[in-house]
C-alpha cells in the first residue's frame, strides 16, 4: 500500500494507518478461545471455562494488547515500505473519519536526522605522545620494593624519619572537649608518605620512643569529617615505637619473586616497560580519542531528536540515583535529580553516537573479528592467567559488546587523524599517569 508520510516539524513526522476492524476482531477471538483452554476460575474445571464468561472478564484487557500490537505491525510495514529510520518509539492516537469496517490512527514520531560532516581535512588535532623512560620504570621497581618491604625496630633514642612505621597514641580536643575519632591506641602509620596531614606528620617527624608532644592542628576547610573541617584542635601523641623500612635489593631473587621466569634484573626490568608501554598506549588512546570526538562535534551540522536526547536524559538520571545509592544516600529512589542537570551531556552523548554512526557506516570502520580478539588478548595479557580472561569476555555478550563499541571507537579515532592536520605533543610520562 502506499505510504503517506506528513512532515510537522524538523525531525517529526507523521502516518496515518488503517486497521480493518474484522482483523482485530478475529485475533482478539483467537485470543480468547486459546485462553479458555488453559485459564483456571472459581466453579469451572481448567479448560471448561465458557467463551462467554471469559470474554467478560479478559476481552478488554485482551482486545487492548490485540491492539498495540496490531497497530504497532502496522506501523513498522509502514515505516519500512517508506524506508524510514525511526528514532524513539511513536505516539499513537485513534483517529475520526474511519470508513466503515476501519479504523484510523495517527502515529507521530521522530526519524534519525541526515548527518552532515564538513571536510576533516580542515580538522586541527593535537595527538599526545609519550615515551617510557628508564626513570619510570626506576619508579616503578621503587613502588614495587616499597610494597614488599619489611620493618625493624629503632634504637631507643632514634628519631622519627620518613620511611619509618611509628605507632602511637594520641588525643585531639577542640576547644577542650573530645571529638568523635579523635582518640587512638597503638595507631600505625608512614611517616612521609601523606597518609596523616601534613601538620601531624610534621609533629611527629623527630620524635623519639616515649616521647609525648601537644601541638596544634588546622582540619582543612574540606576536610570530610564535616564535624571537625575548618576547626582547630590540640593533639597530644605518644610514640611508643618507631621501625625502620627495609626495601629489597633488585636482584635475581627479588626478580623471581615477581615472578620473572629467568630471574634477571634485565628481565624484570623489560617485563616493568612491557607492562607501562601497555598502560601508556591506552591512556594515549583516551586522550587521543577525547581530542578527536571533539573535533568530530565541532565539524558535524545534524538535529537532534527529542526522543533520543529524553532516553539519555532518563539514563544519566537512572545512573545518578544508582551513584547515590552506592554511596548508601538514603531516599536516593526518590531524591529530586533535575533533568535540567544532564541536559548538555545527553545532548553531545546523543550528537556524538549520531556522528560517529555515519562516520562507521560511510567508511566501513565496523570492528573486524580480529580486531576485537587481539584487543582481548592485549586487555588479557597484563594477568596471570590470560586464557581465563579471555574466557571471561568472550563467554558474556554485553563484555563483548563493550569490547566491539572500544575497537569501533578506536577506528574512528585511526581515521580521523589520518584525515586531520595532526600536531604532535609530547607528554611527560607522570603527567601521562596522573602523579604529575
């Protein structure tokens, strides 16, 4: 039949569709009858239920699905004999004016927009790269001793260094009077290594072993103990030991106690740069990917639909609640979460899949099976046991779809700098890592 499609506004559209009535009648019959077969009811034998009584009692709620879906079968033979692409589900209405034997409906709804992107060739990107150098893995081999380090105790009149593991006892007041967590017996810590602010680190760094000091405290204005943020109390510590760290020597027996299969300070060293070049290429596809989505953004001219950036709204939202009930937020199900938050995210969300749809369609940038299994076996190559990793993902669809979106991505990002004037910049590797 042919298919009149009206356009209302930008990306909205409507159909008009036609359902004889004697179609849904009989569908609605067939329903029922193969109900009464199996429905049980007060007073009948299962299956000995008369039509009548179970028509009376389920022929509206039966002839209500028989509708949507009739309607909706409609609706997609319609869509697809005018080769529409619908965006959103449609709104549909009864409609007057029906001949007899018919039925009319509306059915409003949004199609996907053309996607129109400019010449990437104009495109200006900056492509970040970054080198592992010897420094870098000297720091890694340093983090690697620190965590297999072992302690022993300090003469008696030795002062506390950074390094050292003292245990001590200490009492805060504010304003004379105890506060919650502000009091501890035999509390351990590093000296040097931030895991006490600074100020408490300062007072006990030279101590010595059963010595007691009073000093002063500023809690920061951020502090997450709200209680005490932007307070000021007096502390008093006892140090009742201090204990030296002792860090491994690199050598063969500390290679093979990482696991290094010949033993070497070579080997391990290589299997250290191996592991860091691994995290570095995909910290660099991150930033890289970033710089590219937004040129893409910035070169694309499409409209939005409004149903596509409303299901993204309700997403972020849903996201949301579940963040705060994680973080054990009380109401979280019910706390007001104002759309208005999200609108700008769900938009670029939304224009960013549109573009980078096209983009995938128009330059055949589909992941390849290989692609994704070579992703899995580098992902999977950093554990211990990467056969069972890769069983891991392989045996669950929605990892592997996870997987297949990443190398998509990465194929968008390979095209469009070849496309693009690229400038490179190098970054330094700690930047690169988040410890600049």
């Amino acid at each position: 039949m042919a298919v009149t499609v009206e356009t209302l506004e930008k990306l909205e559209r409507k159909m008009t569709l036609s359902l004889p009535v004697n179609v849904i009648q009989s569908e609605v019959e067939t329903r029922l009858k193969r109900m009464a077969r199996q429905v049980k009811m007060d007073g009948f034998r299962p299956g000995k239920v008369p039509f009548n009584v179970v028509a009376q009692r389920y022929g509206y709620s039966v002839h209500y699905e028989v509708m949507n879906d009739k309607v909706g079968e409609a609706f997609a033979a319609a869509a697809n004999e005018a080769q529409i692409r619908v965006a959103g589900t449609p709104r549909i209405s009864e409609k007057d004016g029906a001949a007899e034997g018919e039925m009319l409906f509306d059915a409003v709804f949004e199609v996907y927009p053309d996607v129109k992107i400019e010449d990437l060739g104009t495109a200006e990107i900056e492509r970040f790269t970054a080198e592992v150098s010897d420094a870098a893995i000297d720091k890694t081999l340093d983090i690697l001793r620190k965590q297999r380090r072992t302690f022993a105790q300090r003469a008696m009149d030795a002062a506390a260094q950074d390094g050292d593991r003292v245990t001590i006892d200490f009492e805060g007041k504010i304003d004379g009077e105890p506060f919650a967590g502000g009091k501890a017996t035999a509390f351990q810590f590093l000296v040097g290594e931030g895991q006490m602010l600074k100020e408490f680190e300062d007072a006990v760094r030279g101590m010595k072993n059963g010595e007691s000091k009073t000093f002063p405290l500023s809690f920061p204005a951020d502090y997450h103990g709200k209680d005490v943020a932007g307070k000021v109390a007096d502390f008093l510590v006892t140090v009742n030991k201090i204990e030296a760290a002792h860090l491994p020597e690199v050598n063969e027996a500390f290679a093979k106690s990482l696991g290094i299969a010949e033993g070497t300070v070579e080997g391990l060293r290589a299997d250290i740069r191996k592991n860091l070049e691994r995290e570095v290429k995909f910290r660099l596809q991150a930033r890289n990917k970033q710089a590219v989505m937004d040129a893409l953004v910035a070169k694309a001219e499409l409209d939005l639909p409004k149903s596509s950036v409303q299901a993204e709204l309700e997403r972020l939202v849903q996201g949301a609640r579940a963040d705060l009930k994680q973080r054990g937020i009380k109401d979280a199900d019910t706390a007001p979460i104002p759309e208005e938050m999200f609108t700008a995210q769900a938009e670029r969300r939304v224009r960013l899949g549109l573009v980078v749809a096209e983009l995938v369609r128009a330059n055949n940038l589909h992941a390849k099976p290989e692609q994704i299994k070579s992703h899995i076996e580098e992902l999977a190559s950093s554990y211990e046991k990467p056969a069972d990793v890769v069983r891991w993902y392989t045996s669950d669809d929605r990892r592997m779809s996870e997987v297949e979106a990443i190398v998509i991505e990465n194929n968008v990002t390979e095209f469009v700098l070849g496309a693009a004037k690229v400038v490179d910049k190098a970054i330094d590797f700690e930047e690169l890592m988040g410890q600049g």
